[in-house]
C-alpha cells in the first residue's frame, strides 16, 4: 500500500487479517483519501466515511501502524497507544514519520501500487 502526504510517500505491508483484506479490496475500487488530525499527541485520525469488519485485540502500536478504530476511523500513529485496535497495515520505514505527518489538519491518500 502506498501512503502519500503532501511531499512524502510511505509504503506500508497490509496486515494478515480479515480487516486488512477488506481494506485491501476497497483501495482496488481507488485511492481514498482522508482528512486526519492529531489526537492524542500519538496520531493522526480520519473518518473513512464507511465500516470496515473489526478484528480488535489488545495491543501496543509502534510508530507507523496503520489502525482501524471503531470500524470507520483509519489511524497512522507516531507514536504508542495500548488498546483493542485492529491492525490494518504498517509503514515499512517510519523514520521521522511525525515530522512528516506535520501538525495539525493533514490530507492523507492511501492507495494500492
């Protein structure tokens, strides 16, 4: 999966879950793009604008996870959370990945290569 955020474009490695496929399958329809802000000093969050299969288990996240929360919000962390998240994918280089995310508002587009 491809990542883009203003200048800068991440690849990511779907997940080997049910949520992730699903995910997978509606990129193949096109590239979706969110509108995600920072929540928690550890995230950047958006609506997908629709509901994805929840397969949540407790975990600890790591920069560059891609997360599914509450079914419908995609999520890229910079940073660590514990809850029961669904793991959709992760940035295979996370390197300076808060800086550059930014701050504030940001524009994400995710795609299939």
């Amino acid at each position: 999966m491809k990542v883009t955020v203003g200048e800068h474009t991440f690849y990511a490695t779907f997940a080997e879950n049910p949520s992730a496929d699903e995910f997978q399958e509606l990129l193949s329809q096109g590239a979706i793009t969110v509108e995600m802000q920072d929540y928690g000093g550890f995230e950047k969050v958006g609506s997908l604008d629709t509901e994805l299969t929840r397969t949540d288990e407790r975990i600890t996240t790591e920069p560059g996870d891609v997360i599914l929360y509450q079914g419908d919000q995609i999520t890229i962390y910079y940073g660590t959370n514990t809850w029961n998240f669904t793991r959709l994918a992760k940035i295979d280089d996370p390197e300076g990945l808060k800086e550059k995310l930014g701050s504030g508002t940001i524009q994400a587009t995710f795609s299939l290569e």
